[in-house]
C-alpha cells in the first residue's frame, strides 16, 4: 500500500520529469560533443535521481521503512554530485577549465567520497522516521560538515560567475545573469525548505519545493546554453511574475469561486490583467531591443575608433620616418652645393653654375616641403614645435620674405609691397615681441606666398602696425578672394583646396595655411582671413602679444 501525496505533487513530478527530458535533447541536440552540453546531460540525470527518489520515498513511506531509506540516500547521494557538475559546468561556460585544475581536482574527489559516505555509512543519514505520512530525517555525526562541504561548493560557483560579471561587457553580463539568477532561485529554495525547515522547524511537507525548484535552475542554463542572443533577464522574470499571477487568478477563478457572477467579475479581472500584463512585457522587450541597438552601435563605433586611431598613428609614423629618411639626403645636398659654390672644388663653369642654381632652388624647396611635413607631424602629436625668444623685432623678418618673393611676383607681373606705418608714438619702431624668428617667418612667408600665388592681376600689401599691446600684420591681396563658407575652416584643412585655387594653381599642397595656423596659435597669437567673395580679394589678419 503507497502513500496518498497530494495531486498536484503527482502533476508536478510529471511535469518537471517531462521539462527535464526535453531540455536535455534540446541541448544535446545543440552541439552533442561539446563538454558542457554533456556536463548538462550529467545534471539532468542527477536532478532525475534527486527528485524522483525523493518523491518515491515520499511515496512508499512506512511501509517499506528499509526501500524508503535507499531512497532517501540515493535522492541525497545525487545531491552533491549536482552540486560538482555545476561547479563545472559554469567552469566550462566561462572558459576558465583551465585556470583552476587543483581546486577542481578537490571538488572532484571531495565530493565523490562525500556522496560515497552518503551512500555506505550512518554519518551523515542515520535513520528516518514518520509523523503521519510526513518523512523526517534522523541525520549522522557527519550532518554538520556535510552541510559545510555543501555550502563550499554552492559558493564557489557564485564567486566565479560575479567575478566575471564585474568585468565582463554588457552582452556577455546578460549571458552570465541567466545562470545567476537560476542558482540564486535554486539555492534559495533548497535552503528554505531542504535546511531550514526540516533541521530547524522540523517541517517536512514541503521538502518539494525545495526540490522541484532544481528544474528552474536547469532551465536557465539550457536558455543560456543553447541561444546566442539572449532576451534580457527581465523579460524572464517579468513573464514568470504575470504567469505566476495569471495562474493564482485562474485557480481562484476555476477552483475556490462558486458562485456565477464573482467567477464573471473575477474573470474579467483576469482579462484584464492579461491585457496589461503583455503590455508590460512587450514595453520590456521594446526597451532592452533599444538598449541592444544602442550596445550594438556603440561597438562598432569603438571598433571604427580604434580602427581610425591605429590607421591615424601608422600614418603619423609613416611621415615621421620618411621625412627623417628624406630631410638627411637633402641637407647633404645643399652642403655639397655650398661647398662647390665656395670653390672647394675649383672653379665651376657658367653653365654648370646655373643649372647647379636650379638644383640649389629645388633642393631647398623640397627641404621645405619636408620640413612642413615634420610640423605637421609634430602638431598632431602635441608635441612643442616653437621655441619662443623675447624681443622678437618683426621688421627683418618682413623684409626678408618680401625680398625673397619679390622675383616670384614680377615674374607673375604683380607688385609686392611692404607697407611702413605711421609710428609716431613708438618713435618710428615697432614693438618687440616673443617669437620663434624661424617658424614665424615660415607663417608669414605661406601667407605672402598665397597671396601672390593666388592673385592673377594687382599685387599684394604688407603692413605692420601695433593694436591694443599687440603687432597686427595685415597681408591684403586683389586676388581670387574666399567663398566665406570656406573662410572657418581655413586654418584647419590639411592637403584640402578650393576647386578654384586649383585652377589658378594647380601645384598647391594645401598645408601651407594649416601649418600657419599652428604656428601663430603657438606663439599665443590669433589668425583670421576676410573677404568680400569671388574675385574680390582678401585680406589676412595676425595678431601677436607683444612683450610683456
């Protein structure tokens, strides 16, 4: 004769058996030589043998005292062995088998000899005894660190699974949420009624929902397991919160409601709640598809980054040497034509010397080009290109690169001018200021430069003249002038030019005014350009601090 447990006891051990088997060929059928579907398959089969055993000792009860012992120490021997295959099972799913082979090695045979003792010996389930139908546990000397083993391996794999949360990205956080809240239910419900109940309060006829509550577990790591592109973990818990409810509101509704009209209300209520509750669970599925989007977007704009940034400093290093590798060559060359020109090698024929003057141009003006290369260079680094000197005087400098352009601009049929200002209340000078003579001179001969280059017919201005404790040098030109939407840009454009200054001068490299840009913010001054538009000329604008 069997014991009469409750029915929805019988449904329910129908149901998980059931749910059980289906998720195991679910996840075998997933990758059936992967090892953590097998560690899978191996929990399955202990959670079979915890439950069921359980069940049937509950079952057959007093009737068969020495049967429903062997049951119980079959339902408990499987316990620690579920136990050792989660721990490695969550091993496997965060790729660390290989990390803790010592440490698994202890769990291993601890808890194969922890399940042997369950088995064999008296030190850990004594005997049983009934109260009504209601099994209870007569527990062994070994109870105590039985439960302190037990407690180890529940431990363990809760502090691999949150140490990785911590550091781990958001997709791969949402993966390992699924098997955390699986263990936090399970662990929670067998300590409940598996420990508190039975040892402290000597209640018993609950013990199922300690057990059954592993089919929970084993759900959440199949999901995890088996879906790559996992729901958030609050759509689960959501929809378990509205089908808990929807159920109790079902019973009360079918089982403990009588009467015509409160079943018709309360099934409205029902309806009701339905409606609002696949509401609540689709706003959930709209916001974490959101979150994914966003997630996903951020990717790949951290992928494109990083992409730019390993293009952008190949590139940087790229210029750095060539220039080094080029600047060397050519400054030897100069040297050499220095040396020929001073006559260490004798005396050199007219028409040698002038072909020998071109190559010396040439060569110069690769050097610069080179030398605008390295600025560049060392800008986009952050690194100090100008070296500032007090009581600069502007004056030679000026001269300089009005004397050195002069032939460019009657050669282009233009004038060039230098303009002296009236300075009556500096006695004729203009005051000095901080600079660095040679980058200084290198802006203002780009901006006088561009001035003749891009000016068919007129000519070109200088002036210099000091405003509010500062020099101002004004370079005014009758030329192509600048569309004024190009007019904020253009100290900022590396190797960009305006369609019609190519057709005026197709040869331009278009950093000359970039690297002008640099060199005037750098000596703290400021630098700006204004023009009427089309063919109306411009007009550019250098503000230096003075000394002091």
């Amino acid at each position: 004769m069997l014991n009469e447990l409750p029915l929805y006891n019988k449904i329910l051990i129908l149901l998980i058996d059931f749910i059980g088997v289906w998720l195991a060929i679910i996840v075998y059928n997933n990758n059936p030589k992967g090892k953590l579907n097998k560690i899978f398959l191996g929990m399955i089969v202990s959670m079979f043998s915890w439950v069921n055993f359980a069940y049937l000792a509950h079952l057959i009860g007093k009737h068969q005292i020495y049967l429903t012992l062997i049951f119980v120490k079959i339902a408990w021997v499987a316990t620690p062995i579920l136990f050792i295959l989660l721990y490695f099972l969550v091993l496997y799913y965060l790729k660390k088998e290989k990390e803790y082979k010592i440490l698994s090695l202890a769990i291993l045979f601890g808890g194969v000899i922890l399940s042997l003792l369950t088995a064999f010996t008296d030190l850990i389930i004594k005997d049983i005894e009934f109260v009504g139908i209601d099994l209870s546990i007569i527990y062994g000397k070994g109870m105590i660190p039985f439960l302190g083993i037990m407690f180890f391996l529940m431990c363990v794999p809760l502090y691999f699974l949150f140490k990785e949360y911590i550091k781990s990205e958001l997709k791969e956080r949402v993966r390992i949420e699924y098997l955390l809240v699986g263990i936090f239910i399970f662990y929670l419900a067998n300590i409940i009624f598996n420990i508190v109940f039975p040892v402290a309060f000597k209640i018993v006829y609950l013990y199922w929902m300690g057990d059954y509550s592993s089919i929970v577990l084993l759900g959440f790591i199949a999901y995890a397991i088996v879906r790559r592109d996992l729901f958030g973990i609050r759509v689960i818990l959501t929809t378990l919160l509205v089908s808990a409810i929807a159920i109790l509101l079902a019973l009360d509704i079918f089982v403990f409601t009588t009467e015509l009209i409160s079943r018709l209300y309360k099934g409205l209520t029902l309806v009701i709640f339905l409606y609002f509750g696949y509401l609540l669970i689709r706003s959930v599925l709209r916001e974490i598809e959101y979150r994914e989007e966003i997630t996903k977007a951020y990717e790949v704009e951290k992928k494109a980054h990083k992409e730019l940034k390993r293009l952008d400093d190949a590139k940087t290093q790229f210029l750095m040497a060539s220039q080094h590798h080029l600047r060397t060559p050519l400054t030897s060359m100069i040297g050499y034509l220095d040396l020929i020109f001073g006559g260490t090698y004798g005396k050199v024929p007219v028409k040698i010397k002038q072909a020998l003057l071109k190559f010396q141009v040439s060569t110069r003006r690769l050097i610069k080009i080179v030398n605008e290369f390295l600025d560049i260079s060392q800008f986009q680094l952050g690194k100090e290109v100008v070296s500032l000197k007090p009581d600069i005087d502007i004056s030679p400098i000026l001269k300089e690169i009005i004397e050195e352009l002069q032939l460019e601009a009657k050669a282009r049929g233009i004038y060039l001018k230098l303009q002296k200002p009236a300075l009556r209340q500096t006695q004729g000078k203009l005051p000095k200021i901080k600079a660095d003579p040679e980058k200084l001179k290198v802006a203002l001969f780009n901006i006088v430069d561009n001035g003749i280059k891009y000016t068919p017919k007129g000519g070109v201005i200088v002036r210099c003249q000091p405003s509010d404790n500062k020099l101002q040098i004004i370079v005014e030109d009758t030329g192509m002038g600048i569309p004024k939407e190009e007019l904020k840009t253009l100290f900022t454009r590396t190797f960009e030019r305006s369609k019609e200054a190519k057709k005026v001068y197709g040869t331009g490299r278009g950093i000359g005014l970039f690297i002008t840009g640099h060199i005037i913010r750098a000596h703290k001054g400021k630098i700006w350009a204004e023009s009427e538009g089309k063919d109306k000329g411009s007009m550019f604008y250098i503000e230096l601090p003075v000394n002091g």
